[in-house]
C-alpha cells in the first residue's frame, strides 16, 4: 500500500505542475485534492503566481503618468480634426459648383465646334462648286486655245474634287466628263500621229498628259511599245547591214558590235526614260518597261546570235573538232583539222558576245533589285523572262561551242609547244614549260571571263588531263632515254651538253610543279570572286584539288629522276669513300697532329664531289641543285656511318672524326642553301661519344642532361659507338643505365 500511497502523489504532482491559475478547471482541481503534500505545493505556487501578477500590475501603473498624458493629447487633436472636417466638407461643395460649370461650358463648346465644322463643310463645298465651275470653264478656254497641258491639270483638279464630294454637283460632273473624253481622244490622236512620225518631244509631250487623266497603265503601254518600236527599227537596220555584208563574202560582219548596239540601245532607253516611267506608274512602270523591252532582247538578240553561228559554221566546226583524229603527240607531223589561230579568233568573237550579254544582264538585274516598292507579281515575270528567254537559250548553245573551240585550241597550242619545244638561252627550262602553261592560263582567263560554272569546269578539266598525259609523258621522255646516265661523264669527264639536257628535264619538272601551284591558287582567287555560290565553289574546289595531286604526281617524277641522275653520280664518288675504311683512327699525338697538316680523306672527298657534282650548279634551278646535293650527302653520310661503325678509335681518333664531320658540314653548307647539319647529326653525336674521357660522362649528355640536344642514335648504338672506344672497358658499357 505505501507504494501506491507514492504513485499516486507523484500523479498528483504532475498534475498540479499544469494548473493554469484562474480557470474553473484550476478550482475543480484544488477540491479534488486530498494529499496535505501536494495542496502545500499548490499553496506554494499560487503564491508564487500571485506575486508575479503583483509585479506585472506595478509595471502598468508604472505606466500611468505616459498614457494619461497621451489621453490629453488625443483630446487635443479630436478637436482639430473637427475643424479639418468642416474645411474638407467645404472644399467639397466648391469642387461640385465647379465640375458643373465646367459639364456646362463643355457642353457650349462641344455646340460651337459642331456649329463650326458644318459651317466649314457648307463653305468647302461652295469653294469645290466653285471650283469645279472654274475647272470645267478653264478646260474649255484650254481646248480652244489648245493648251492640252493646261486642260490636263483642270481635269485633274476637278476629279481630285469631285472624289470627295461625289454626293454633289451631277451637272457638272456631266459637263466635265464630256470635255475629259474630248482632251482624251486629242491626245491619244496626237501621241499615235507622233509616234507614227517617231516625232519624240511630241511624244514626250502627250504621254505626259496621260497621268493627269487618269490614264496612266494606257500611256505606259503606248510609250513602251513607241520604245520597242525604235529600238526594233533600228535594232533590224543593224542587222540588215551585218547580213548583207555577210552575204557578200567580205568578211566584215561585226556581230558583236550589232549585238553591243541592240543591248545599248535597251539600256540607253530604260535609263534616259526613267522619269516618265516612274511618273505614269511609279517603279512598276520602270519594271513594266524592263519586261517588254527585254522580248525586242529575245527575239533580235537571238536572231544575231544564230547569224553569228551560221556565218562562223560553228556546228559544222564543232563536228569536224569532235571528229579530227587524235594524233600521237610526239610524232612530229602538224595535226589535221581546223586551224587552231581561227579558232582561237571565234573563241575572242564567243567570249564578246558572251561578255556583252553577261554585261546587259547584270545592269538590268541590278537596276530591278534596285526598286523598293514594285508590285511583287511583276517581280516572278520579270525573272523568268531572263532565266527563260530565248536570248538565254541561244547564249547556252553558244556557251556550248566555246568549250568546244576553247579546247581544240588549248590541245592544239599545248601540243604544239611540245612538239617545237627548244632550248631557250640564258633559260634553265625549255621553251614548252613557259609556252604549255601560258596557253593554260589564257585559256582559263578566258573561260573564267564567261561567269559560266559549266564552261569553268570543262576547261579546267581538259586542263588537267593535257597536264596529266600529253604534258606529263613529254616531261618525263628524256629522262627515259637509253645511256642517258652513261653518256654523262664520257671520258671519265662531266659531259656539259648531256649535262645540260638532264638538268633542263629536271628543272623542265620542277618549275612545271611551281607553276602548277601558282595557276591553281590564281584560278581559285579569280573564281572566288566571279562564283559566290557555295555549290559552284565546291565544285571548283574539286577541279583544283586535281591539279595539286598532279603537282605531287610531277614531284614524284622529279625525284625518280633526281635519284638516277644521283646514281649517276655516286658511283664516282664511292671509291674515295672505300678508302676511309682503310685509315686507322687509334692516333696517337704525332699522327693526330700529321693529320692536322694532312688531311687523310676529307679534301679528297670533297674535291671528288666538287668534279662530279659542282658543274652542275649553273644548269640547275636553286632548288634542284639543293635536292641533288642533299642525296649525295644522304649517301656519303650513310657510307661514312657503316664505315666508322667498323673502326676503333682512341680519344684522339674521337677528336679527329669529329674535325672531319666539322669540315664536311662546313664545306657543304657553302654548297647548298638548305641546311646540312641535321644530315650530319649521327656522326656528330658518334664523335661526341667517341671524345668522352670515361664511360660514365656519357649520362651528363642523356636522357634529362640531355638539354637542347635531340639524340639520333638509339640506346644500343650509344653502347655500340663507346665500344668502338679502345680505352673503354665492356663491362662499364654494359652497366650502364640508358
């Protein structure tokens, strides 16, 4: 029983720990205890809570004097807001009185100003009746005076009046419309009379009476087709002239300056005419004009063009070009078929014709981009009339026989250049390398000036099969005659006139390899002007990329042949180098020093390539003599290398290898302009190795130690090389760590 005695009271504790004092619930809690212990600390607590409800009381009245004071200011201010009150009650009717008056002025001034805009439309309207009373009198008085122009602007007035006030004034509208359709029938009768007279300032004169009328899409078409009607005349006047002078066999018909005139005239017609165009209708009149002018193009450009073709036979001189036999190129005999300086006077005729209608089109498109506010219908009609033409057609037929024609002449000038191909003297090439690519690039000019992609191409292409076959097998010709090698040193001497033929074939290639390169990036500067379109260029691009892999086709050519006239050579020079293998590099300090007074090999050597090789400088290109002189040092230094590999040497025989590698690169270096030290590196490095005092020094000049040294011998030639070495014992070699 104790132990339920203590739970209990420990119940009651926690219970009493959460009485709010104050509450009924509190007071049914105080009459439930029965526990002395827990009313005694409830008495404690309430005590405690009424203590700090003491305290929180003496601060509120702590507070008294503050709030007393703020009660008096309030008191204060509740008296002044009555007065605040009055005023704004005041304000308030003021603001009624005069937003009423204001609704009433308004309302005067709203009367007024509709008072005064229909008395300003009664007198608009007595002006317009006035007015158009003086416009039908003032068109009158015109007609019998016969001031058209004046007539004109009456006319024009009175209908700009009467669109705005069309509810008025019926009799005289009748009145008016009778004297408009009289002064219409005057100027059409005048302007057809002036144009069947071709009198122009008459023209001018009633064609500009059309746009005050009204009649404006009437005037363009008569004035357009007096301009088709001039040009048409004298555009067949030319023409007649031309034919007849061709029927005649006198050989003067100048097409292009008939075709040159046709355009000229269009041109001229479009450009002097533009005010009067724009004033009847604005830029759709120029574009108008444009269009109808360009049928007088189609059909009389057309009709010279065909004339030209029929007078020059070009089908027929296009069937005999495709049907002449292709003959051998090196045979020597003259070809068969048309004559290629003809030829060539029909392509400069194509190229004018060509260039002349290219020059036409570019204004005319121009001067239509040029226009701002055009009808967009007119625009499609506008193209379609250049792409689609007549005159478009026959120029590609024309286009047609220019590839044809530019071709025969670029294969017949290229074969001819080959086939009279001669020394030139004070020249290192022969006269076709200048003459073959001259041709070239003329005709490639040619074809560029066009702005024809097709004609580019073709010509670009019959480029690089000439380079590719005709040129190429006649470069290579004399490089494959029989003995060429054996008749160059006839007598044990240096032949100059064999010399000179293969060292002309070589620098026949290596500037052909120059030129090729500098043709293609002229032509693909002048083609990246003429061409904007990606496509085109692409295509271009692809040509092109033809003539750089027969630039790298003919350096393979120079080399193979660079590398006979090398085995030519070497032959002469390997018996001097076959006696370094019999001369001892263990030296002691007298012979070191006997080797310094006598050289044992080096000037013998030198002296051998001087005989054999140096004749050849003056009768080779800078950069062939180099390519030559670079294989013979790539043989004697790979000689050099297997011979050395084979000897011992002491450290003064270290010391004497690398005085002779110094002196060769020494020597060699004045010979040539590209640099030899690199040639030279291996035997460079084998001295080096070879003047060590001991095994170990090796490792100051390797790996990390190595600096800006890039060693060309491989770890296992490093050991090789210090084993040559007699001072040097094996197993030191071995133990070392590369």
């Amino acid at each position: 029983m104790p132990e339920l005695e203590q739970d209990v009271a420990a119940a009651e504790t926690v219970d009493s720990s959460t009485v709010k004092f104050g509450t009924p619930e509190a007071l049914e809690y105080v009459r439930s205890l029965t526990d002395v212990g827990a009313m005694t600390r409830l008495l404690h607590e309430c005590i405690a809570y009424q203590r700090s409800l003491d305290s929180d009381l003496d601060t509120l009245l702590s507070q008294r004097t503050e709030l007393d004071r703020n009660l008096v200011q309030l008191q204060r201010s509740a008296e002044i807001l009555d007065i605040v009150k009055a005023d704004a009650d005041h304000m308030l009717g003021n603001v009624r009185s005069t937003c009423d008056l204001a609704d009433q002025v308004s309302g005067k001034v709203r009367e007024l100003d509709l008072a005064q805009s229909r008395v300003n439309v009664t007198l608009s309207r007595i002006d317009a009746i006035v007015e158009r009373g003086n416009c039908i009198e003032g068109v009158k008085t015109a007609l019998e005076s016969e001031d058209y122009e004046s007539a004109a602007k009456f006319v024009q007035r009175f209908l700009q009046i009467d669109s705005q006030y069309k509810d008025s004034g019926s009799d005289q509208r009748e009145q008016l419309r009778a004297s408009k359709k009289q002064l219409e029938g005057i100027a059409k009768k005048k302007l057809l009379a002036a144009i069947d007279q071709r009198d122009h300032p008459t023209i001018l004169r009633f064609v500009r009476l059309y746009s005050p009328l009204g009649m404006e899409e009437e005037g363009l078409q008569l004035y357009v087709g007096y301009l088709k009607k001039v040009i048409a005349m004298r555009g067949r006047m030319e023409y007649e002239n031309v034919v007849e002078l061709m029927e005649q066999g006198l050989g003067q018909a100048n097409f292009v300056g008939c075709l040159a005139n046709l355009f000229k005239d269009i041109v001229m017609a479009i450009v002097e005419n533009d005010e009067i165009l724009r004033g009847l209708c604005g830029e759709d009149g120029v574009v108008y004009a444009i269009c109808e002018l360009q049928e007088e193009c189609d059909s009389r450009g057309s009709l010279i063009l065909k004339k030209y073709m029929e007078f020059r036979k070009l089908a027929r001189l296009a069937s005999d070009i495709n049907n002449s036999p292709n003959l051998n190129l090196l045979a020597g005999g003259a070809s068969e078929g048309p004559d290629p300086r003809e030829v060539e006077l029909y392509v400069e005729e194509i190229l004018s014709l060509m260039q002349i209608g290219e020059d036409y089109t570019e204004f005319v498109v121009s001067k239509i981009k040029s226009l701002t506010s055009v009808d967009p219908e007119l625009l499609p009609r506008a193209t379609k009339a250049f792409r689609n033409g007549s005159f478009c057609k026959v120029i590609q037929d024309v286009t047609g026989f220019y590839v044809i024609l530019e071709g025969f002449f670029m294969v017949e000038n290229v074969r001819k250049a080959i086939r009279i191909d001669e020394h030139v003297p004070d020249s290192l090439t022969t006269s076709m390398v200048d003459d073959v690519f001259y041709v070239l690039q003329s005709c490639l000019r040619r074809a560029i000036s066009t702005s024809n992609i097709s004609s580019v191409i073709a010509v670009l292409s019959n480029a690089g099969s000439l380079l590719g076959n005709d040129y190429h097998e006649a470069l290579q010709q004399k490089i494959r005659e029989p003995n060429l090698g054996a008749r160059l040193f006839l007598g044990g001497i240096g032949v100059e006139n064999t010399g000179t033929e293969i060292a002309t074939a070589l620098n026949n290639m290596d500037v052909s390899c120059e030129y090729i390169i500098k043709l293609k990036i002229e032509i693909e500067e002048q083609c990246t002007e003429v061409f904007p379109a990606p496509a085109d260029r692409e295509r271009i691009k692809s040509c092109l990329s033809e003539l750089g892999e027969l630039s790298n086709t003919f350096k393979q050519l120079l080399n193979s042949g660079m590398e006979q006239l090398v085995a030519t050579v070497t032959p002469r020079i390997r018996p001097v180098l076959d006696t370094v293998a019999t001369i001892s590099y263990e030296l002691t300090e007298t012979e070191y020093a006997e080797n310094e007074v006598n050289d044992p090999w080096v000037q013998r050597l030198l002296h051998s390539v001087e005989t054999n090789a140096a004749w050849l400088q003056p009768l080779m290109t800078s950069n062939n003599y180099d390519s030559f002189l670079h294989l013979i040092i790539d043989f004697i230094v790979k000689r050099l290398e297997v011979i050395m590999m084979q000897k011992r040497f002491s450290q003064l025989g270290g010391l004497q290898l690398d005085r002779d590698t110094r002196a060769l690169v020494s020597h060699f270096s004045g010979m040539t302009q590209r640099t030899v030290r690199d040639k030279f590196a291996r035997l460079t490095q084998m001295a080096t190795i070879l003047n060590l005092e001991k095994v170990s020094e090796i490792l100051d000049f390797w790996g990390e130690n190595s600096g800006p040294m890039t060693w060309r011998l491989t770890p296992a030639e490093v050991r090789r090389v210090l084993g040559l070495r007699v001072e040097f014992k094996p197993e030191s070699i071995s133990a070392l760590k590369l």
